[in-house]
C-alpha cells in the first residue's frame, strides 16, 4: 500500500465521507487491500469507457500490474484504438440533448456517429483501423490460424503499423498498455461491435471463413482455464464498470464450474465493486445489488461487497488514482 499519497488520494479521503462518496472510498480501499494481500483483479468495461478516454488512468493501471485480465465489450476493444489513431477528428456535441432528429441524421451524413456527447469519426476511425485489421485475418487464415478479437488487435498494434496515424499519447491508450504485457482480454459478444460487423461482411461475401476469429464459447474456456491458474491464495477479484454482458459473461465462469462442470475446489471471487447508475434491479442483472449474487455461486458471504451508484466516467478515474496512490 502507498504510504505517502497525491493529492487526488488526500482529496477524496477527506471529503468523500458518505453515501456514493464514501462507498467510492470503501471501494477504492478494498481493491488496494485485496492487491496487498497477493490477489489479482479482474476488470470489466461496459458502456463507452473507451470513448470516454478511461484509457487515461486504466493504462496505468495495466502497466503498475494493478488489473491481471480484462472482460469488455467489442465497442470498447476497438473504441480505445479508435481514439488512438483518429482522436483529432472526433467531434464533441456538449449541446447533444438539444439535437432533433435533423440534427442527428446531418451527423450521420457527415460520417459522425455519436455516443453521447462524443461523435465518432467513420472514416477516420473504423476505417483506418479496418484495412490494418483486414490484412491480420486474411494472414491468419492463408496460415491456417485462429485467434481471438483481442489477439487479432493485438497483433496489429504492436505491428507499429498504426504510430503513423498517432494523434494522443500512446501511454494513455490501454490496449497499448495491454498488448504491451499481453494481459488476457475476454471480449464476449464481440460480433455486436463495428470490427464484428465488418468481419461478418467480409464472411457473407465469401472473403473470409467464419471460424478465422474464435468464438464466445472458447472465450469462456479460455477464462476457465485463467481462473484455475490464477484464483489460488487471495484469489480474484471483481471490479465492473457498468453492466451488461461485459460484466455477465466472466462472472458466470465460478458458478459454471461449480454447477456444470461439478468441481467442488472452485474459490468464489474474491472482492466485488460495481460502478452503475442503472436502476436498483425490477428484474435488472446490472441493477442487482451484489448480494444477490451469492444466490447464484457467485460471491461468498465473506467476498467484500461494494456498489457506487453514480457515473463511471467520475467514480472509475478517482478509485484508480487512489490504487496508484495519486
């Protein structure tokens, strides 16, 4: 643990004292103490982190070993490279909730697509990235080889084929960051992304095989055969960022080996934080308060149990500044 801490650590701890607030403290101490005590941590991205530049604090995160494996979304997978190479053409609409419908098909007719207050740049952005990662599944193929959605991007950032289209920091890119120490990445339901969409083209037009990019179900035995390596001792823990599949999918792999697969030395996690705003549960997974999990084997009575109920893009940055003791 940090002895001496920076001054967004000092800030929080003095005035960040109840509700969300000091559940964002409780949070932040715990994900530390599990670290201390030898644990990993598990991290999960929903919603558009990427987009919202998370890549900031995450990719120091991932290089001061602080995340052991990530689960996302497809649109965060690619949104970080997105940011990487075309970030000077994104295009900020702070008036977004004044847009009528004009308003947002003149977007659309300018090749912007817009996540909130953030419009993405088609050309610039997916298709840039799409001739690189075009190339790495046709090699693979005439290879006879087959990998996963990450280890596809993998292969074409740490190629050096994007710096030249460079346009932030490459520290602040946390894929980068992840290549870099080859971090597992677990990315479920990666076809309901833009790379997935274009894959799913290049496959109807005969182009490219289905199997080429590896599939959901081997992403789940590929995390199986993760947690048996790494949940001995302090174990894993849990550490989701919004909800969603990117959150549903990895969590699911105890109580998968537990109930289907019948192995009885399985630990729960180990430490459990969720970041939502979605409405506490009316039948909602990402609004199910953390013990509800129990019922379904996924925590223990004993996992430490955090939910900070606000936006992410504030609560994740401070929780990751006071694990790096900023």
């Amino acid at each position: 643990m940090s002895t001496q801490r920076g001054p967004i650590s000092q800030f929080i701890e003095k005035n960040y004292l109840h509700f969300n607030a000091a559940s964002l403290v409780d949070a932040a101490k715990g994900y530390e103490t599990h670290l201390a005590e030898g644990g990993k941590m598990l991290v999960s991205l929903a919603g558009a982190m990427s987009t919202a530049e998370l890549g900031i604090s995450l990719a120091e995160m991932i290089r001061q070993d602080k995340v052991a494996i990530i689960s996302c979304t497809g649109a965060n997978l690619e949104e970080d490279v997105m940011n990487l190479v075309a970030h000077s053409h994104y295009k900020r609409v702070p008036n977004y909730r004044d847009l009528t419908p004009q308003d947002e098909w003149e977007l659309l007719e300018n090749h912007y697509n817009r996540v909130t207050d953030t419009c993405i740049p088609e050309e610039e952005a997916f298709r840039r990235l799409q001739s690189h990662l075009e190339k790495a599944w046709k090699d693979a193929e005439a290879a006879g080889e087959r990998y996963f959605p990450h280890e596809f991007l993998y292969k074409v950032v740490l190629s050096g084929d994007l710096e030249q289209y460079y346009e932030i920091d490459p520290k602040n890119s946390w894929i980068l960051a992840a290549a870099e120490k080859n971090i597992p990445i677990i990315c479920p339901g990666w076809e309901d992304s833009t790379t997935g969409n274009i894959f799913a083209s290049y496959v109807i037009k005969g182009e490219l095989n289905v199997h080429t990019v590896k599939t959901g179900i081997e992403y789940m035995i590929y995390l199986t055969e993760w947690y048996r390596a790494n949940s001995g001792g302090k174990g894993v823990g849990f550490f989701q960022i919004g909800g969603g599949i990117a959150g549903d999918f990895p969590i699911c792999v105890v109580p998968m080996m537990y109930q289907d697969l019948e192995w009885h030395d399985v630990p729960f996690w180990s430490y459990f934080c969720q970041i939502s705003d979605s409405t506490t549960s009316y039948g909602s997974y990402s609004g199910a308060v953390p013990n509800e999990k129990i019922t379904w084997g996924k925590l223990d009575t004993e996992s430490p149990k955090f939910i900070v109920e606000s936006d992410a893009t504030i609560v994740a940055p401070l929780i990751f500044a006071w694990v790096l003791g900023q």
